[in-house]
C-alpha cells in the first residue's frame, strides 16, 4: 500500500497531477476540498458541524477534518493506498494525521512537494482564473498573499516530514506530462 502526501503551493498543480497518479497507481484520491463539499452537500452529521462553524466564518476545526479523513479511509479499505491533496497544511495537521495513521495501521510512504518558482504561479493561476471563475485567482495582489500564507503556514510541514527522512522534492516547472513523469519515477521508488 502506498499512501503519499501531494505537496506544493496554490497553483504548482497538486490536484491535477494527484488524479494522475492515483488513477496510474490506483490510489484513491482524497482533495480536502472535495471532502468538505460532499460531507456538506449530503448534509452528513460531519458536514452539518463543519456548517456550522463555516457559517460563523471560523476555520472548520482540524479534528472534524480528520474525522472526515477518517470516514473517508476506512469506506475505502479496498484501495492500494492514498494520495492527499491538499492536507496537511498544518504542523498540527500533520501531528495529527500521523496519529490517525497510525491508529488505522497506515504508514505514511512520503510527502512529495511539488518546487515551481514564484512568478510561474502567480502566470498559471491568473490563466486559471480566466476559466475557473474563482474570484482569488484572478487577483494578482491576493494570489502573492496566497502564496505568502503557504510558505508562512504549509512549507514548515515539508520540515516536518523531512526530518523523519519522508519528504521528497521534484521539479514542478514544465508540462503536465513531464512533471507526471518525474512524480511517477519518485513513486516507484516509495
């Protein structure tokens, strides 16, 4: 089993190429984002708390997304492993993914950071923008704060997984196939 972290700032294309590789590898692909809009959509006790605190614009606590995880790993027991998109984004997140692994009797393979240079990011989400309809890629000021609040908050979890010897850099500058190869050669090695 192979469970892999997909790592990267906003725009290094995370969610694209983790589709990739889970659907080579046959991982099952866990978005938080996707998460959060089906425990929410089908009105599940998770997503009704998660509404909760939505709706009084706090940040869903990180225990309720872990339960969320939780659920969502063991319906799935059938899969060869998973690849996260999108989580941890915490030191405390990862501390407590560790904790559910380990409690499911999962082991964490690698955390594979995607590396794409600033100015590249900033190009790729206001193309993004043009499509997706998404107000913070669209604005050239918000998308720079984005990317600051990543190496603020998210780069100290690739430190993390570091010094247990479990994070993995790879090029993120190229096409969509060339990164995807060079993911692909450092999952095999996993």
């Amino acid at each position: 089993m192979a469970n892999i972290i997909l790592f990267g700032p906003p725009g290094s294309g995370k969610g694209t190429q983790a589709k990739k590789l889970a659907e080579k590898f046959e991982l099952m692909h866990i978005s938080t984002g996707d998460m959060f809009r089906y425990e929410l959509k089908n009105e599940t006790p998770l997503g009704k708390r998660a509404k909760e605190y939505m709706n009084q614009g706090q940040l869903v606590p990180d225990e309720l997304t872990i339960e969320m995880l939780k659920n969502k790993v063991k319906s799935n027991q059938d899969v060869k492993g998973i690849i996260l998109d999108g989580f941890p984004r915490t030191v405390p997140q990862a501390e407590a993914l560790d904790t559910l692994m380990n409690n499911l009797n999962m082991k964490l393979e690698g955390l594979i950071a995607l590396r794409v240079e600033k100015e590249e990011i900033v190009k790729r989400l206001l193309e993004r923008g043009k499509t997706s309809g998404r107000k913070d890629d669209q604005n050239e000021e918000v998308i720079r704060d984005r990317i600051q609040v990543y190496l603020d908050e998210t780069q100290p979890v690739f430190e993390f997984y570091d010094n247990k010897s479990l994070a993995y850099t790879v090029n993120g500058m190229g096409n969509i196939d060339e990164i995807f190869e060079r993911l692909s050669a450092v999952v095999e090695e996993l």
